[in-house]
C-alpha cells in the first residue's frame, strides 16, 4: 500500500520461529530482508517488530543490511503474547487463488487452526500446506496477530469426523436451506465457562456444497449443528469469511474488550 | 466449477437488461451466448433461467444458438420479483483485484448499492463504472439474486456527506478502535416499522484509513455511527465483507425467513 502525509505508519513487523527474549539476534529470511530494505528502505539502525506466535511482540533494531540478508537484535517487548483461542476452520481446497484467498482472510478473521477437507466434491485434492503456511505468515505479519494459525495436512472429511473431540461444537453451513440462522446457532452454543480453548469448528463445504450423504452425515452428529447463510447463494470463499466475522461478532473477540465468551 | 455425479446442477442463470413477460424473445450478450453454448454446452432446445431485475426470474428456452448469438424465449415465470431492501456500501476503490472482490463479495452479500469514494488516503481515483457492473451482473447471475445492484460514479467523501439523508443511519468502520462493538450497534440503529427501505449505508475507508479529521467529522454527524471491527487489522475487502456480514445475519435476510427487519 501507499502511504500519505499524515497516515501512521506502523512499524513493519515480521515473524521469526526462533524463541525470543530480550537481546536476541534474528537473521531474517531472504525474502524478509528483501522487503525490509528494497520495500520498507530500512536500513541498519531502523527499527522493526517481530513476533514468534509464543513471545510476544518485540522492537527490534537492524543492525545488519547486506545484499540478500539482515539480522536484527530485539530490544525489548512492546506486546506480550496474550491467550488465544480461535475457532478451527475445516474447507475443502479451491483453485489456487481462493485457497489463498481463504487462508489470508481466515487468519485476518483470527481462525487458530486451517484444516484442508476432501470431500465428494471437492475439485482438487492437491494442497501444499508450505504454500498455504507461507499465506498465514505473511496475513498474520500484516493483521497484527500475534500468532499464526496452525495448517494441517489435507484429510478426508470421514476420517476428520471419525477422530472427533465429541467436546468442540463443529458448525456446517449448509446451502441447501437446512439450517439454523447462524447467529441464533451461535448464541445458542454451550461454551464451558472458563474453557477458554472450546471455541468450534467451521466447517464449509467446496463450491457445487456438499452431497446429499455428507449433509446427512452431520445430523447424525450430537456435536454437528448445520447453519444457514441466507437466500443468495455464497462463493466456499465468502461463505468462510462469513462464518468467522460472525463468530468473532458474536462470542469472539470483537465484543467489548475482546475477553472472550 | 466442476461438476460431479450426485450433484445437484442448478440451471445457469443470465440477466438481460430487457422487460420479461411471457414468451419474449431475448437476444444474448456476446459473452452469455459464448458461456451457454461453449462452456455449458447446451444448444436448441435446452432451458436456463433469466432475470432483469425487476420482472423476477424465468425458465426460459434456447431458440436459435448460432457462432456468436443466442436467442432466448422466456416460458414461464419461475420466482416473482422479491421486494428487496439491501445495504449501500460506500467503499474506497483498491487495487484492480481487490476492487473487483469487493464488488463481487458485496453483491453475494446483498447490497443494493454499491459507491465508491475518494477519501484523503485513497491510492486510486481511477474507478471503471462498466468495469464494476459488469462484475456485479456476473455475481448477481451466480449467487441466485434476482437484483443486480446500482453502482455509483465515484465522488468525494465530503460530497456524499453534504448530500445525506438524514433518515438513512451511516456506519463507519474505524479501525482506530473508536468504535462500538458492531452488532451491538447494528442491534441498537432504530429502524422505522414498516420502512422496509431504510437499511443503513455502510462506509469502509482505504487500506491505511481514514485520516485524522475524516474520522472526526463522522463524529459530528447525528446519523453515523462509528464501528469496530475486533483486534486485528483487516483489509479493507475482509472489512467490507465483515461489515455486510454482520448486517445480513443480525438485521438483513438471514434471519429467520427472510423477512427483513
């Protein structure tokens, strides 16, 4: 992005996945240093934040530049790592772009975990998890977490269904009309109080929805709760924001002072 | 999208800008007549759906496929034209692709008018009106609206405000952290019983947005309401699909039957 006369311009900030404590030297990857000094013109002596999804957020000071490197040292920690706990996101891969696409937003929407899902209809089987981990770090760098959501390996939505923790609501948007509106399904959820780490899963379905014998694989499941979306017909890719932006709305960390359900 | 064995294939759907009755002949688009018959592969004889706007939805049957044309005779109606009252979205214009999600994501979404802006810190005041309605039809075709919505020429913040009125609640997403928990305030905005028509106008700045003073004269305006938008920073095509969101499943028709509010 550009920036103005008269914006902020907050300090870059980068992930590193080495510990972090005060005095620590971190030598960014190449495509860090890159950016720190043919993008951001940083140079030794500038500052930048780094985070490491565990320690926190620290400032730190370039003091090294060379042609295809940089190494900071941090000086001392300006936000510490708070707890955390977001919702999991399970969804069946897109083509490339909105598979990116849907692993930017869900890690700016604050999911803690991306679960890729095989299902009947699912139109490619094909995820390169390093891929989709590069676009969480890179959402996560730019969106302020302090952490980055952990990527699984694809697997099929049985096998994902037969392992279930029987105590995390699993929420299913269901295009066919047989839900619940999403907001009343999500008030409507038992949360433990104090669990601070039981928030659900989401789970949405390839373009083309799910099979007959998928959706009525999920009233079988105590766990399962199937949502509505409304009459107009979302992209697998919006109807992902959706769900996360009315978690987060509603029992997530947009209500007042973020403290959870 | 693929399509697969066991999945339900809805008919295409087309807009035509021309009045709908029984038995009209419709001429298609360059584009539509390529899509139907070398992409669906349908010819003499086979059905889709079309739409205007304001004269519902109909079956429809193909009368003549020739190299670059198609012509269409509507059959029967298959949806009346549903009263329909959407959002306004006021959006800063982004990068080509980001502009084009934003229009894209806000019709699924169901806004009923779509206006960009030009703030302070706004990087392009380029906008291609033809360009975003064009994306707006081909959303509108694929998300099963029978709307499309109206796309404004671009003006200036301070002119859109100069004209408001003042019946129609404006809410303004600051990501500052001014504002209140978004569905509180969208639970809170008195709408007038029966004024199916008075739903709020949304207001999503640039990335980097809204200046200083930007921000302070939404505080002066009896009728804007400033919104946050939780701890993360979102871009602002993740903003605008937040806020319409959050609109459609606390206020809009995703609630129970989609009767509106």
């Amino acid at each position: 992005m550009a920036y103005h006369d008269g914006m902020v311009r907050p300090l870059p900030r980068l992930y590193t996945p080495i510990p972090l404590a005060e005095g620590v030297q971190v030598a960014l990857e190449r495509a860090q240093a890159h950016y720190v000094k043919d993008v951001m013109r940083l140079s030794a002596g500038d500052t930048v934040r780094i985070f490491n999804g565990a320690d926190g957020e620290w400032l730190s000071e370039i003091t090294e530049a060379g042609r295809n490197s940089a190494m900071l040292t941090t000086v001392n920690q300006t936000r510490p790592q708070p707890a955390f706990a977001g919702p999991r996101l399970i969804f069946a891969p897109l083509k490339k772009n909105a598979t990116d696409f849907v692993v930017a937003k869900a890690t700016e929407l604050g999911a803690a975990r991306i679960s890729p899902m095989i299902t009947e209809f699912t139109d490619t089987t094909r995820v390169n998890r390093e891929r989709l981990t590069a676009n969480t770090i890179e959402a996560a760098e730019q969106c302020e977490r302090l952490d980055v959501p952990v990527v699984d390996d694809a697997r099929r939505l049985a096998d994902i269904l037969a392992d279930w923790n029987g105590g995390t609501p699993l929420i299913c948007a269901d295009e066919t009309g047989g839900g619940a509106p999403i907001l009343d399904a999500l008030h409507g959820l038992k949360i433990e109080p104090g669990a601070s780490r039981e928030t659900p899963a989401f789970v949405i379905g390839p373009q083309g929805g799910f099979s007959k014998s998928e959706l009525v694989s999920f009233d079988g499941l105590a766990f399962a709760t199937k949502v509505d979306l409304g009459p107009r017909i979302l992209r697998a890719e919006t109807a992902v924001a959706a769900v996360l932006t009315c978690w987060q709305a509603a029992r997530g960390d947009w209500r007042n002072g973020g403290t959870g359900s």
